[in-house]
C-alpha cells in the first residue's frame, strides 16, 4: 500500500511480491485472508492466489457491519492489509494435493488506511508501542488446554471424552497419535513447540509453544486454535476450548507468562541477581499492576458465563489475588529456573485466562495491568507459599486476601469500572464487548437449565 497505516517500503513489497510469485509457481492456488472478530473467532476471505498481489499493493475491501463487533451497515466499508510475516501455507492443503491454500493474518483498516479502532490484532499492537515507548519488548508464551471429544449421531460434538487417561499418561489409545499430528502441523505452519501430554482430565490435552513477542504469540494462538480443530476433525474428533465443558472435572486454562525485554541490550529486564526471588523492582512492579487490576480486566481474560464454572478453588484454577513462586492456587506463579538454565527464563505465569479469550485484547489488557505497575511503581505484597484451597473463608478473610468476580456480570461491573482497562481496549472495543457480554449475562440469567428441571419440578 503506498500510503496509509502501516505503509510498506518499496523493498518490502518487491519481497512479499516475490513470496506470492513463488507459492503460485509451486502450486498454491488460493489464499486465505485472515482476521478475528471481537471474540476471537478466526474470519477469512479466501481470494484466488493471481489476486495477491493487488491485496499486498492496496488491500483488500469486505464489509466490516457483517462482522461481530465492527461497524454499522452506514460503515461497512473496510480493508484487510496482509501481515507477509504471517504467511504460511497450510499443511492439511499443500500444493501437490492439487488444492494448495496459503493463509496471511490481516491488520484491518479504515478507507483512509489508518487503523479501525476494532480491530482485536490493533488493540494489542497499541500496547505493544506503548510499551517500545517506555523500552520493552513484551513477551508471551500461552499454554491452552482443550479437550478432544466425539461427535454424536446427529453429527455434532457431545462431551464424551475420546479417552479415560489423566496427567501425563503415556495412553495405547489415538490421542498419541492426534497430538503428534497437531505438533507436525503446528511446527508446519512456523510454530515451535516444546512439549506435548495428556493433561489431568480424561480426553484433555496440553500443547505448548516456544514464547515470542506479545503480538507474533496472538497470532500463533489463534491459529492454534483453529489448527488443532481441523487435525482432530480429520481423526473424527472435536478439540474444544470451552474452559468447562463438564461437571466434576477440571477445567482449561490458558495460562499466559509473561516477561519484559530491553529494547536496547535484549536481556531480560525481569532479572535480579541481588533479589532473593531472583525478581528485579520492575519484575515487581509489572507483577503487582497485574495483581492490581486482575477482577477489572478477567472479563476479558475469561470471557464467557462458562469461564467462571472453571475458576472456582480445587481444580487448580486460581481465584484469590496472591502471587507465589511453588503455589499452583496463586493467581501469579513465578515459575523456578532450572540450574544452569539462562536467567532470561524469569518469568510470571498468570494462571487465571482460559482458552475462550481472545488472544489479541487478552494481552493487551495484561501488558496494560503491568505497565501501569510499572509507570506508577505499584509495590508488589509478600508471596503467599500455602495452599489457598486448604484456608476457610473465614481464613482468607483475616489475611486481607481478595478474590476474583465469581460471575460474568459481576466481572463486567468490574471492568466499566476500571479506566486503564477500559483504555487499552478503547471506546469502540470496550463498548461493543459490554453489549455482547450483557446480551450473555442476559440470555444465561433467564434460561431455564436441566439441572433446575430436575431438582424443582417434582419438588414443588
């Protein structure tokens, strides 16, 4: 694009130009335009690959009012700028199966090529300046849990778990075989993993990739996501990352760490040689803005009435507002480096995000907790060791512990309230959001379950 937000250099174009040109002469024929709307959910415009070049030179026109969260029919209107660092060719759909699809993530733009103020992947792409301003590069490594479950007779999935295995089993059943699948089509597509296992609940999985930068980790989330669906699909499975899916049993998280780099020397700036937690002041500070504004900003960071089934004490979900460094029921865990491993390991892992999130404003409002922290050098309280599931109410109430909102609505009331979080989603996001969680709230509230049919109406 020769002018507008995010203006290409003459030499990049020549480059992502030629990257077309070759996928095309190796057999790609389409392309898929990629973006996500105010929940997450992946959208595309798939375009023939001979239309790829025109889209990198001046973009690519949809009407955005048709898209959760965007505009309004009058304002329909908008652009789609491919991200070339994103483009990847799809594994499932390479050039010799005669069907060769390549994907690029797009930034979406307003007629004017400026930013539209919509767009999830600009949310955190804001932060992400905010933060190169004070001299940081934020970085992200998410792990998402998620279950893989079989389709009934009408074609649709049920929670009917695809196996009976917990924590780390080595299973004789083809979960083995899913997750090797899912690790070869994820490093396929340019995402390094590093371990893949069964987690605690029977059919629950865990695949975790290498950290990056904060906005390159949301789009290798997001495409995760969609990734491990379409490889469990081929296997006649469905991988789902509702955090509870079933009574019982625990939940999905997508326990996100998190660590600031010098801009300047590259070292991690979370390090602290002196500090007997090995954390420095701004480790501390970034950590207690986290704490500080946790019950404002888990309505996006757990953003759906299921979210709050899973965060409830004794299945590993953490609630009160502590961090710690051994403590798994912490909402902060600093995890221990390993001996003679790099200090730039050091780290916060922040346990209470779900897999529901939408990546993009789920990071962006956590670097916006912590940079606040840092900007106002937010003094961060003692770690608590002890379990927090073993304490009584009446225990966490003497020791002056918080906890997070205990419902949707409770964690939206929360959020309005909250102006730092409220600004890094931005007026047109946040108002938005609040409408789509509200019309939740509203349709969960007024609902009339099978559990209510059970127990009431035979008794009254």
């Amino acid at each position: 694009m020769s002018k507008g937000y995010g203006a290409r250099t003459e030499a990049e174009t020549k480059a992502a130009l030629a990257t077309v040109a070759k996928a095309e002469k190796a057999g790609i024929r389409t392309v898929q335009l990629q973006f996500v709307d105010l929940h997450g959910i992946t959208k595309s415009v798939q375009i023939p690959i001979h239309q790829m070049p025109a889209s990198i030179k001046h973009g690519t026109w949809f009407d955005g009012s048709s898209v959760e969260g965007f505009t309004r029919i009058a304002e329909s209107d908008q652009m789609l700028r491919p991200d070339m660092s994103t483009w990847r060719i799809l594994p499932w759909a390479p050039a010799e199966s005669g069907a060769g699809t390549a994907r690029v993530i797009c930034d979406v733009l307003l007629p004017d090529g400026s930013p539209f103020a919509g767009d999830p992947r600009g949310a955190l792409r804001r932060q992400v300046e905010r933060a190169a301003k004070l001299g940081y590069k934020v970085n992200m490594g998410p792990e998402l849990e998620f279950f893989l479950f079989e389709y009934g007779a009408d074609g649709h999935p049920v929670t009917k778990p695809h196996d009976k295995a917990g924590y780390f089993d080595f299973t004789g059943d083809q979960g083995i075989d899913i997750r090797q699948d899912m690790v070869d089509a994820l490093e396929a597509l340019g995402i390094k993993i590093e371990t893949a296992h069964h987690e605690v609940a029977p059919g629950q999985h865990e695949i975790d990739f290498e950290y990056s930068d904060s906005l390159a980790t949301a789009d290798n989330a997001t495409t995760f996501k969609y990734a491990l669906k379409e490889i469990a699909k081929q296997h006649g499975l469905y991988a789902s990352f509702m955090p509870k899916p079933i009574f019982g049993i625990n939940g999905s998280g997508m326990h996100t760490h998190q660590s600031l780099a010098s801009l300047k020397t590259g070292k991690n700036v979370f390090y602290d040689a002196k500090d007997k937690y090995g954390l420095s002041p701004i480790a501390k500070s970034y950590m207690a803005g986290v704490l500080k504004h946790a019950r404002s900003m888990i309505a996006v960071l757990a953003p759906t009435v299921n979210s709050y089934k899973r965060l409830v004490p004794g299945y590993e979900a953490p609630t009160y507002l502590v961090w710690g460094r051994r403590n798994r029921s912490a909402l902060i865990r600093v995890p221990m480096i390993s001996a003679g491993r790099s200090v730039e390991a050091t780290r916060m892992e922040l346990r209470c995000p779900d897999p529901s999130a939408n990546p993009y404003l789920a990071f962006a409002v956590m670097i916006a907790a912590g940079l606040d922290g840092i900007e106002k050098k937010m003094v961060l309280p003692d770690p608590v060791e002890e379990s927090l599931y073993e304490m009584d109410s009446v225990r966490v109430a003497q020791k002056g512990i918080q906890e997070l909102p205990g419902s949707l609505i409770e964690a939206i009331d929360e959020l309005k309230a909250n102006p730092v979080i409220c600004g890094a989603l931005g007026d047109h996001i946040l108002s938005h959001f609040l409408d789509a969680k509200q019309a939740e709230w509203d349709e969960y509230r007024t609902h009339v379950s099978n559990w209510e049919v059970d127990r009431y109406l035979e008794l009254y």
